[in-house]
C-alpha cells in the first residue's frame, strides 16, 4: 500500500519563517514552502504542508487535518485540545504579562481589597484564568480582540493580560509590567492518534528534539507575580 | 424560530440509524461469543456516587431532582457498572464478564464540534486480574475492532505501574509527584522533560521518567523499558506485560498491538495496563481501556476489573474514511393486490423466504 504524505500544519505570521528552516534541516522536502504565495496546501514527495493561522495548528492536528505542526505554546493553553506537545522548538519566545497603567500604581490593589475581585482585559481568557486561579486570586475577565491597551487607560479593567516580545507597545501606552504570567516558546505538536500509528511522527520529533537541543530558551525570570 | 435540536445532539436519519445498529449488533455478538452478558445501567446517576472512584476527567451534565439529589446524566459506562457490580451482584463470587452497548453524555463548551452524547459499546471483565484477564479482554477488542469493520487498526499497549513505581520511588515532592501526573494526562511531554531535569528530583528517576515516553515497539521495548528502570527497582509489572503482549499477538491476526509507555489514559483510574486503539486518518482514539483494580473499593466490593469501551460515533467515521458502504434499508418489495387479506398473506410469504416486504395496497 502506498504510503499517504505526512502532512504538517505550518503557522502562518511570526513563526512561519523559523518553522520553515527548521523543518528544512530536518531533512523535509520544503521546496516552494518559503514562497507559497496564495497556495494553502504545499505538496512535496512524501510530505504535505498545511499553512494555517497559528490559532489554527492544535485544531487541525486535534481534528484529524494535520498529522503533526508546530504553534505557540500559548495557542496550545488557548486552545485547550486533545494534542501531544512533543518537543520545545525554542524560538518565537515570548512572554505574557500582567501590566497596568504607570500612572494607577495601587489602584488595582485597593480595587481588589475593596471588591475582592479583579477586572482584567485580554484575549487569552483560558491563560489569564489559568494563571489567576494557580495565585488564587478573584478574576473577572473582560475578553477583547485587539488593542487591549486601552482597556486599563479608559477605566475599564484594572489590569491586562498581554503578549510581549520586546514590551515595546506597552512603554508607548504607559503600561508597566507587575506579573509574569507564562512564557511561550513554539512548539512541535502532534496528533495522539498518527503518534502512535505513523512511525514519521516520532521520527520527526527526534530530530526536531535533536536540532534545538542545547539551544538557549527564552529565560523569564520568577518573582514579580503580583496580583 | 425554526426548531433544533440541543448542541452536540441530533437526529439519525434511517440510513445512517440502520448502519449503526448493525456495527453495534455486530460488536455485541463477539461480546457475546467470548461469554459476555449485557447489562443496563440508568441514564442519571448520583454525582456522588461517581466522584466516589476519584475525580471525573470529563465533565457530566448535572441536575437537581426534585428532592434536590444532585444528579449527572453518565459521562461513561465503567463507573455505573462498577457500581453495578458493588451494589447489585455483592455477595455473587463472580467473575462477572459484562458488556454493555448505551449512550454516554458529556458536557462540552461550545466551538469544539464535539458530539455531546455518544455510543460507547464496552466490556468490564470484573473480579479477574493476571495475564489471562489482561490478555483476554485484548484480543476481545481486537475482535470487536475487526467485527466493527475497522481495517488496519492499531492498539497501542502500556503501563501505568512503572511510571507510579518510578514516581513513588523518586524522593521528589508532592508537587513534582503530581506535575508529573498532570503531565503525562496533558500528553504535554515537554513539561514531563522539564520536569524531569528540575532540581527536586534525582537525575536518574527523572531522566527514567523521560525516557518513557520515547519506548515503543514490540518486545524489544519492554525490555528496553526493562533495563531503564530495573536498576532503579522499578521493573513493576513488566514481566506480566510482555505474557500480555505474546498472548495477544499469537492469537490476533487483524491488527496489530503496539508497546507505547506514552500512554497513559486521562482517566486516573487505571492501576495497570492501559491501552488506546487508533485507526489511520482518524484524529482520536476510537477505543480507550485498561485495568482498574482500586475502582471496585470505592463502591465497596473489593476486587479488580479491567475492560474498555468503544466509541461509536469513532467507529462509524473510520468505516466512512475507509469507504465502506452502509448496509441496503426500505423494502426490496412491495405488495399490491385486489384483495386486503391476500396482499397480508403474500407479504408474510415472502417475508418467510427473508426478504424485506412492505404492503402496497389494494387495487
């Protein structure tokens, strides 16, 4: 029986560049993979790659589209799918942050003293709660779509929960950070049943493994997590 | 408004219904033909009752009656007939070999696409343990696999026990003991390497604990496994899984059994083997088992237990990838007549020679 092509959902945006290099030195045929143009499905003897939104990798390989990717590791705490996590590709790093404006330092403290509670805006509702419940704090989360800064500016959250690469965007707005909550880096994930039906899978992951090991992680220090 | 049914509910149309009702007669005679009788259990259970085994991994829907129980509609079968068993057949030496072929009810948040009831056809094979249970309730699934119409499956076989043994034995914390769990429920083997390499645990344990997840094969991994973890005095259970193995693969045929100490059910229930069945192209596992020894406890019966169950909704995906046609519905005659009594007659004749007959009418 002829074999079906692999197929591996690569993340458009951000990530797109490094997974396609990294794939590239693990000895995958990723002719006309860099320069798709309209194209979604890149097809190479033996290998299809998907191109996808990087929200769209753990969907796609939890439902049967794709038998392995690669997407953040926020997307995947996001996400919340049936999805092995099989090796740390260790670039992409970024970080989620807890900021509020400089400008209403201890305004959030005295609004949770006061209520008990705190109001925060982000797009990752599924992280915030996550990271909110582990310090045991009372969250309401307000979930937005873009522009989270404004949120806290115009008095309608305390705090947001927000990803940073160089904080860059919150220095602008006059936010300052007063939490660490998660540091992503992309990962290389699979689904649970061509793991363990499609040995190309496994294989893939030791190489990946092998190709970043030994490289540095984005390091985020601990400490800082404040309500 | 145009009615609908519930999210993650719906209607089967006769087609359809027909084809399914055949997979599960088909997977309920082998049940039936390995010696297996059916049971029933109720829809609505106590909440209590079923968190009583350990927290339930997937989350039921709960009601008030009106004497305010708090009830849930079942999330699975292995529970209710655990409780079955306990309850209803105490004092009964057993074994008890019991199948069962019903809906179970899982309460998903929405955007999923996923089914919130589904067919579970399964098997509890209660108050047996050693090989011969672990491998007759094995190959029992690779018949109800192969009678389902499901080609080129694969089982993939572990432990729980070297892993609990390996964690017991580590000298780590509490918190490391349970990220480690939690870890290897998430499939997220990244954090288990992390893990592994912390500073609270001793190198070789979690470097043990790593390695795991890398071992799959045939007889050969057992023993890789073998000589991983034997120096740390954590061979638990091993020489029983390779028996399992031989067993299994000398008697099954269609399919293949794979070692993989990679998995590890989400339910935390298993004390032992625990095994996962997939088929090419379908993203989930149609078919989830193993042995849960400490279950029965819970319910107040001791003795141990394994079986599994199988996803319907799975099941009729596979044979749709794969291309099988669902089996011919509706009359293949039709009786028409001038006579009322002679058009019953004829019909009845014909049904008598096995064939599907609907009455026309009278011309």
């Amino acid at each position: 029986m002829e074999r079906k092509n692999l197929r591996i959902a690569v993340p458009k945006g951000s990530l797109f560049a490094d997974a396609v290099d990294l794939l590239t030195r693990a000895g995958l045929d990723t002719t006309g993979l860099s320069q798709p143009g309209r194209q979604l499905v890149i097809s190479n003897p033996g290998v299809d790659f998907i191109i996808v939104r990087p929200t769209d990798a753990p969907v796609f390989c939890a439902y049967g589209g794709a038998d392995c990717g690669i997407c953040g590791k926020d997307t995947l705490v996001e996400a919340d799918l049936n999805v092995l996590e099989m090796v740390d590709l260790k670039f992409g790093g970024c970080r989620f942050v807890v900021a509020e404006p400089a400008a209403a330092h201890g305004r959030a403290e005295a609004s949770y003293e006061r209520l008990g509670s705190l109001r925060v805006a982000t797009k990752y509702p599924r992280i915030t709660k996550r990271y909110y419940d582990s310090i045991g704090v009372q969250v309401d989360i307000v979930k937005m779509h873009g522009n989270i800064e404004l949120a806290p500016l115009t008095g309608m959250a305390d705090r947001i929960v927000d990803i940073t690469a160089t904080g860059t965007t919150l220095r602008e707005n006059n936010l300052v950070v007063v939490g660490e909550v998660l540091a992503s880096t992309a990962r290389f994930i699979a689904s649970p049943a061509s793991t363990r039906t499609d040995e190309r899978v496994r294989e893939l992951a030791a190489r990946l493994e092998e190709l970043t090991r030994g490289q540095d992680k984005v390091k985020v220090t601990a400490g800082g997590a404040s309500a | 408004m145009i009615p609908t049914t519930p999210r993650g509910f719906r209607d089967v149309l006769p087609t359809e219904a027909a084809w399914r009702q055949e997979v599960t007669r088909a997977v309920c005679d082998t049940f039936a033909s390995w010696g297996y009788v059916p049971v029933e259990t109720p829809a609505l259970e106590r909440l209590e009752v079923l968190e009583r085994a350990g927290a339930l991994s997937d989350t039921p829907f709960r009601f008030f009656d009106s004497d305010n129980n708090l009830l849930a509609l079942r999330p699975d079968c292995t529970l209710p007939v655990a409780r079955l068993a306990a309850l209803r057949l105490a004092g009964k030496p057993g074994p008890f070999r019991l199948c069962y072929a019903q809906e179970v009810f899982r309460e998903h948040g929405s955007l999923y696409g996923d089914d919130r009831a589904f067919g579970q056809m399964g098997v509890e094979f209660i108050g047996a343990d050693g090989v011969m249970a672990d491998a007759e309730v094995i190959c029992l699934l690779f018949d109800a696999l192969a009678a389902s119409g499901i080609e080129g499956f694969t089982v993939a076989l572990g432990t729980v026990s070297v892993l609990n043994a390996l964690v017991a034995a580590s000298g780590a914390n509490e918190a490391w003991k349970e990220g480690v769990f939690r870890a290897f429920h998430n499939s997220d083997f990244v954090e288990v390497r992390r893990l592994a390499e912390a500073p609270e645990v001793a190198g070789e344990y979690g470097s043990a604990v790593a390695e795991l997840l890398r071992i799959r094969g045939g007889v050969d991994a057992i023993e890789r496994c073998r000589a991983l973890v034997a120096p740390l005095g954590c061979d638990v259970g091993l020489d029983e899984l390779r028996c399992v193995y031989e067993l299994v693969c000398a008697n099954e045929e269609q399919g293949r059994l794979l070692i993989d100490f990679s998995v590890i059910s989400s339910f935390d229930y298993y004390t032992g083997m625990v095994f996962k069945a997939y088929a090419p192209q379908v993203g989930h596992s149609v078919a989830t088992g193993g042995r849960y020894d400490t279950t029965l406890e819970a319910f107040g019966r001791k003795g141990s237990a394994a079986g599994f169950a199988i996803g319907l909704e799975r099941v009729m995906q596979v044979l749709e990838v794969q291309g099988t046609c669902p089996p011919q519905v509706g009359p293949q005659e039709t009786v028409y007549g001038t006579d009322a009594a002679e058009v019953f007659a004829r019909a009845a004749e014909l049904r008598r020679s096995g064939k599907r007959v609907a009455i026309g009418g009278v011309r």
